[in-house]
C-alpha cells in the first residue's frame, strides 16, 4: 500500500517537475517570473488534442505541440518582456506583462472551448497496465517518468556540454559581458523561450493524457505548485527543480492519504511560506550553480 | 434618477474594487511587493459573513471586526515578510492567499466550504459604502502628503538611500502591511454585505490580476490613480460587448501595454507630463525675462 502511495507520489511529482523545468529555466537564465508559462503549457495541450482530433497520430501531435508552443513561447518574450528589458523595475513589470499574456491566452481558449472541458479520445495512448509486487502502473504514468529523466538529462547536456549552453551561462551571469564577448543575446534568448515553451507544450499534452481533461484553466493549480517547486527547488536550479518536484508529489499523495482531507493545499502552500523565510535560496539555490537566481 | 438605478449595482462593485485597489496600492508604494489584498479580502469577507449571519452581530460590529481582523493579520504577516523582498515577497504573500483559500476550503462547518456562505442579508448601502470610500480616501491621501508618504516614496525608489537617510524600512514596511490589512479586511466585509454570497474561488487568482491591473493603470503615486484605474477596468464590459465578452484579454492586453510604455499609469504620467510642460514654460518665460533685462 505504502509502495503504491509512494510511487503515485513520484509520478505525480514527475509531471509537476516536467511543468516546471521551463518555468525554472526562464527563471534562472533571465530573472523573470514567467506566469504566461502557464498559459504556454495549456495552448500546448489545446495543439495536441486538435492534432489527435484531426487525426494525426500522437507523436506528431507532440511534436507539433511542442513546436508550437515553443514559439508562442518566443512571441511572448517579444511582444511582453522585450520592452520591458530597457526598464531598470524588471521583475515587477515583466510579473504584471506576464499575467497579462497569460490572460488573453486563456481568454482564447475559453473561447475556443466554449468553457468546456475536452478530453482525449479514448484509445489515444494504449491503456496498459503493469502489475508487478503488488504495484500497478499504467503504462502511460511509466513514459511521464521516463520522459522527466530523459528530458533533464538533455537539458542539463544542453546547458553544460554545448556551446550553445556556454552561451546561455554566460548571458546569465552577465548579458552586457556575454555581448562584448561575441555571444548574440537575440539567439540566446529565442532559444531559452523556445526550450522553455517546447518543454510546456509537451508537459500540456502528458498531463492532459492523463488526466483526460484538457481545458482553459488547467495551467492554474500547476502554476501555483510551479512556484513552490522552483523555490523549494531554489530559483533558476534545475537539478533541484526536479528534486522539489518529486518531493512535492510524494508528499502531496502522503499527505492526501494520511491527513484529514482538504488539508493538502494548506500543508503544501505552508511549506512555501515556510520555506521562503527559512531558506529562500532554496535546496541547490546557491553560489555554485552557473545558472542562478538572481538576487540581490 | 432611472440611469442611476440602471447602473446602481456597477457604482457599488466600483466602489468596493476602489477600496481593494487602495489596500493594493500602499503596500506597492511603499516598495513591498505584496498581493495579500485577496488574502485579506477573503478574511474580512467571511468575517462580515459569519457574524452576520451565525451570530446576528449588527453590521457596523462585524465590519469592525472584518477590520480589525484584517490589521491583525497584516501585522502578523508583516513580521516574517519584512525580510524578503521583490518576486521572494511576491510568491510569499501569494502562498499566504492560497493558504487563505484552503483554509477556508477546509473549514466547512465554519465556512461552507467550496459552496461558501449563501444568503447573507445585504446590509450594506451605497451611502455608506461611499462614505467609507470617502474616508479611506482622505486617511490615503494625507498619509501620502505626511511624512509617511514621503518615506515610502523613498523606500520604494531607493532602499539603500532610504534607509542611509535614516528612514526605518521594517517599521514602514509593518505599516504598509497593516494598513492594507485593514482596508481589504473592511472592504471584504462590505463585499460580503453587498453581494448575498461569498465562495473561497471569488478571492483567486483573478481577483489579484485585477487589483494588480487597478494600480498599474491608473497608477500608485496618488489618491486619483486607483480611482481612475478602477474606473477603466470596471467600466470597461460595459462600454461595448465584445469587450464584455473578451473581459479577460482586454485586461490582459492592457496591463501589457501599460507596463511596457506607461509603466507609472495613466494617471501620475499625465501629472509629470504636465509638471514637465510647466517647467519648461517657466523655464522659457525667465530666459526671455533675463534676456530683456541684459538687452536693457
């Protein structure tokens, strides 16, 4: 029982760390709170379930998703924070500019779902279930964790084995620096977006899979743990990303199946509170991480 | 008389939002990045609510202990988040709010609950309403005029240089808080008697994007800004259907176009405007003036 409680917990918690690798990554590398994400993560699940309603098969729904959720990704850094960048209050305004975007893409996707929740068609992905040890698992829970890992570990190669990911470093720690130094922060910036928006979009599409329910205000409860995770996790780590997001999820089920009902978002928003004063750098928020919050 | 009964509901929902838009204002002016006003909106609002209607407390009582509630809970919020600053102040205040939430979610003996509280006699007038307006309105105004005012100001544009110039950052931030603790908790009590029910979902994350949108329209140096700001939004479904329709993405692109070219709101870039044109004048006028006198 216990076994079963904790591995519902890590799954839970690999699709909260799926959501917020990007949301961390824009975080890190620019110092902006990017809430549109939320919005990003849900117009990739909308692209995704048209693709599967039209026909194409899953993959390229993804695909497709992915693609295009990346470059919504990269319109809003344009239209909402490229502005903003000359302006020295950057945090407060590119929070304000990114609630904004977030707003008129819900506002789209009400209107394109006339408020209704949408669901998958049955069948999309093979309904297998794996029963070992007394454990069930179905098989698309079992690619949701797969796919964590495998996206973290490209993420992590991107940022510390390519020269791209040099770039993205350098940028972070100092843009005018970078920029005397040959690094195009314009390139920098599209593919940070890009990444961030891609990793949304495919998170939109997992989530809405397995929760059968896709819908304009489904990136709300992820946006709120989003943030507890990336402070938790410490702001711009994404090593402790993951880390808080499988803790976020085992702790969550526990709490789910051991407190009193209805007492999980108290518990999980009272750790964030908690959190915040105790160690607002959070778990791996420190010096020795190249891509670092940035506080003063 | 018959257009102002047309739109009798649409001037009292203006005033309530006013007095939000307050709360939201003085902590913004005073360099705290707090969005807490939902938080202690929702506090005030079944404050109101439950003595109202359990207990049969008069309303003028149960306002004042919406109120006072509300001080409290500013004071007692001001005391950990006076350490942190910017998005870490942000995200705290946000968890105080959804702490709030879920709370009030659990509590469903006290509280109700999802469904809420339900038939709560409408004490409240628009006199009265109006009159509290009136005198948040004057304390706000020669708060700003004060020393307090001038101290904020200088906080929220320098801390280093405020706090050189010998101005107690932590004892004006507690003031801060306290005094938007105990605007939102009154006006969350006149919400409560204005509109015959209240839910936990009325204090969410659309009512801080549209407090936030108040004061970053209209803008945070003076008494007019959350009027005016106010004013736009409220009014705003009620100038043209689609607009009422597409609430949502009006706000959104608002609040992204004003913080990207007009980011210290309507209202306070229209005074410096003209305080820029009149000094260019005077400016002017004693040139020629010295210019007369060296040609005599």
């Amino acid at each position: 029982m216990i076994v079963q409680q904790l591995l519902n917990g890590l799954i839970s918690g690999s699709v909260y760390a799926l959501f917020a690798l990007g949301f961390t990554l824009i975080s890190g590398t620019h110092r902006i709170l990017n809430l549109a994400h939320a919005g990003v993560f849900m117009t990739g699940a909308f692209i995704g379930y048209y693709c599967v309603v039209l026909g194409l098969p899953l993959w390229l729904a993804i695909v497709l998703a992915m693609i295009g959720s990346g470059l919504l990704s990269y319109f809003i850094d344009i239209v909402a924070f490229q502005q903003l960048r000359a302006q020295k209050q950057i945090e407060f305004a590119a929070l304000i500019s990114s609630i904004g975007a977030n707003l008129i893409l819900i506002n789209i996707a009400q209107r394109l779902s006339d408020t209704q929740v949408l669901s998958f068609p049955f069948g999309t992905f093979p309904t297998i279930f794996f029963h070992f040890a007394g454990v069930r698992v179905s098989a698309l829970q079992l690619m949701i964790v797969a796919l964590v890992a495998v996206l973290f570990g490209l993420l992590l190669f991107y940022l510390y084995k390519t020269s791209f990911g040099r770039q993205v470093r350098a940028v972070a720690g100092n843009e005018r620096a970078a920029m005397l130094l040959g690094v195009n922060p314009k390139s920098v910036y599209f593919q940070t977006f890009f990444i961030s928006g891609a990793l949304a979009g495919i998170a939109g599409v997992l989530i809405g899979l397995l929760f059968s329910s896709v819908y304009f205000l489904m990136g709300e409860p992820y946006l709120l743990r989003g943030f507890v995770i990336v402070i938790l996790g410490g702001l711009g780590s994404i090593p402790g990303a993951v880390v808080a997001g499988l803790l976020l999820g085992v702790m969550q089920t526990l709490a789910t199946a051991y407190l009193p009902p209805g007492l999980t978002d108290a518990m999980i928003y009272s750790l964030l509170f908690v959190g915040l004063l105790i160690r607002p750098s959070g778990l791996f928020g420190g010096q020795a991480i190249a891509v670092a919050a940035g506080r003063r | 008389m018959g257009i102002f009964e047309v739109y009798h509901p649409l001037f009292n929902f203006f005033l309530l939002n006013v007095g939000y838009a307050f709360s939201q204002q003085i902590v913004l002016r005073a360099g705290v990045f707090s969005v807490a006003t939902g938080g202690f909106a929702a506090l005030g609002a079944y404050c109101t609510a439950i003595l109202v209607v359990d207990y049969q407390v008069g309303e003028f009582l149960a306002l004042a202990a919406s109120l006072a509630l509300g001080m409290l809970t500013g004071l007692i919020l001001s005391w950990p988040l006076a350490r942190l600053r910017g998005v870490y102040q942000a995200i705290a205040t946000l968890a105080f709010v959804q702490i709030v939430t879920a709370l009030l979610l659990y509590a469903e003996d006290i509280t109700g609950g999802a469904i809420g509280i339900n038939h709560i006699p409408r004490l409240a007038t628009t006199w009265q309403l109006l009159i509290a307006v009136a005198i948040v309105t004057y304390i706000i105004f020669s708060i700003g005029r004060s020393g307090i005012g001038r101290a904020f100001d200088a906080i929220r544009q320098d801390e280093t240089v405020a706090g050189m110039l010998g101005v107690s950052i932590r004892r004006y931030h507690i003031l801060a808080f306290v005094i938007s603790g105990a605007i939102g908790g009154l006006f969350g009590g006149f919400h409560a008697l204005l509109v015959y029910s209240i839910e936990p979902a009325l204090f969410g994350f659309e009512f801080l994007a549209m407090v936030l949108t108040f004061i970053v329209l209209g803008g945070k140096g003076s008494v007019w800004g959350p009027i005016i700001g106010t004013a736009i939004i409220v009014s705003l479904p009620e100038i043209a259907r689609p607009l009422a329709e597409n609430r949502q993405m009006a706000q959104g692109i608002l609040m992204m176009v004003m913080i990207a070219y007009l980011p210290n709101g309507v209202y306070d870039s229209l005074v410096s405007l003209i305080r820029q044109r009149r000094a260019a004048k005077w400016d002017r006028a004693n040139q020629e003036k010295s210019h007369a006198v060296a040609g005599a």
